[in-house]
C-alpha cells in the first residue's frame, strides 16, 4: 500500500486521477497540495492548503510514494508568460527537489506533446525545460507524458481549445500512422494512463507520447 502525492488535483486531468487513487486499493493514503479547501471528503484524503510560493513552509509534508505533477495553465489564464512559468516550470521544479530530498522514488507530470527546450514557441519551451530538469535530476523514475489536445470538460471556458478540439474530432479519421500521436486524447484517458504507468516497475527516464498514452489508458 502507497502513499500518492498530487499537485493540480483540482484540474482538468488531476481531478480524475484523485478519483482513481482513491478508489484504489494500491493506495492507503493521497496527499494533494492546493491553494484553498476544495471541499472534498474521504477516508484516504488528506489535503494541504498551502503557499506555493513558500516551499520551505510545506517540505516536510511532502513525504509519500509517488508524485504526480498534473498542474498547468495558459498563457492568457496565468496573465504573463512570467505567471505562467512559475505554475508550468517553478512548481513542479521546487517539487521535485522536495521529492529527491525527502526520497520519494517516483515523480510523474503531464507535460505536452511537441515539448522542446530549444522552442520558439513559449509553452512548449517552458515545457522542455521542465522536462530537461527532471531527466537531469536524480530522481528514481521519471515518466514524461506528452499528450495531444485534451478533450474532456473543464471548469473554465478555453473558446481555441473547443474550435481546436471541434475539428480535429471531426477530422480524427487523418490521424494515422506517423500522425496518431497528433489524435486528440480524451483527459480520462490520460488520467487512467497515469495510473497505470505509477503501477509500473521500471525506473529512469521515459516519454510517454500521446498515442501510447491512448494505448496503455484506454
């Protein structure tokens, strides 16, 4: 029985992936670090309200298992490309030194596909980086999942997200061969894949692209 640790358990992916850890008999207790009290109850559950900007006020509570980072956000939601690092790159950053200096094994984060640190395009810049980070730590075991556009529904309105989504449905019958890992991904999926690759013995660093998220999810 293990400890699950989550960050953006309130979002679009984490909030599926804390259903599944607590109806889990994998694990006897999920710890989830989030701004203010979400009003979820449950046996297993044991939440955090914290600063995230103070990690010195919250390290020692970050003691578990395995560490999923499913937090992101926008550019246009953050306000700033400055804001929107520090949730896509700075938090997962701070806590993944936490996890290797309370010797949490495992760290698992949902990145995206097309991820590269010599971008031009900011978000997928910042998400190479954050990448880069992790494969150089010394973190047990790394798995990077890469999915393509999310379809699901969140609690915020993403109007290029919904026309994107809309006709890459409509047209989902192209995305074969080279092109499947470009298939829109439904969240459940991803959560599920999350899941299931925690459960997984192997160690070191490992991309998981969206066509096999698909395939070890569905």
């Amino acid at each position: 029985m293990k400890t699950a640790l989550i960050i953006g358990s309130t979002g679009l992916i984490g909030s599926q992936l804390l259903q599944l850890l607590l109806e889990s008999d994998q694990y006897s207790k999920v710890i989830t670090f989030v701004k203010r009290d979400v009003g979820i109850q449950h046996p297993k559950l044991k939440q955090h309200i914290i600063d995230f900007d103070k990690p010195e006020s919250y390290q020692d509570l970050v003691e578990g298992d395995d560490f999923f980072c499913t937090i992101g956000t926008t550019i246009n939601k953050a306000g700033s490309k400055e804001a929107f690092r520090k949730v896509d790159f700075e938090y997962p950053e701070q806590f993944a030194e936490i996890a290797i200096k309370n010797k949490i094994k495992q760290f698992l984060i949902i990145s995206s596909l097309g991820a590269d640190a010599t971008s031009s395009n900011f978000y997928l810049k910042t998400k190479g980086e954050i990448e880069n980070f992790l494969k150089a730590s010394t973190l047990e075991k790394v798995s990077i999942l890469r999915p393509s556009l999310l379809l699901g529904n969140r609690t915020e309105f993403r109007f290029g997200e919904k026309v994107g989504a809309f006709f890459m449905k409509t047209f989902s019958f192209l995305f074969i061969g080279k092109l499947k890992k470009y298939k829109p991904i439904e969240s459940a999926i991803v959560a599920k894949a999350l899941f299931a690759i925690a459960q997984k013995n192997n160690k070191g660093f490992t991309i998981y692209e969206s066509d096999w998220i698909q395939e070890i999810g569905k």
